[in-house]
C-alpha cells in the first residue's frame, strides 16, 4: 500500500507510471479470479483499487496546483 503523503513527493511522469502499473496489476488479478474462481490472497484487489483512487487524487491535486 502506497501512502499519499510518499506519492507527493514523485514527479508526474513517476505517478503516471505507477498509475499505469497498478491498472496492469488490477487486471491480471481480475483474470486471475475469474479463470479460476478462487485466490491465495482475496484482499489484494482491494488494495490495488485504493492504491489507484490514491493515485489519481494525488495526480489531481498536481495538476490544479499548477493551474493557479
């Protein structure tokens, strides 16, 4: 789990990286369950939707502080 406090400290081009990486990850582990209905860790795509909502606030926030 990242910390939004940690991902303010990364430049844009780091977060979106990260952002895309995560998408990634989130769909392997939807695949993953539905081909075979069950996991070791049933939790895991929880934590990788709140990592990308975290993501994109911090991304948002970037960028309106650059408008004003």
């Amino acid at each position: 789990m990242k910390k939004a406090k940690d991902l303010r400290d990364q430049s844009e081009e780091e977060l979106e990286a990260t952002y895309q990486e995560s998408c990634k990850q989130l769909f392997e582990l939807n695949n993953q369950f539905k081909s075979q209905k069950k996991r070791e860790k049933p939790h895991e795509i929880k934590h990788v939707r709140k990592d990308i909502a975290r993501l994109l606030t911090v991304m948002t926030e970037k960028r309106r502080q650059q408008q004003t």
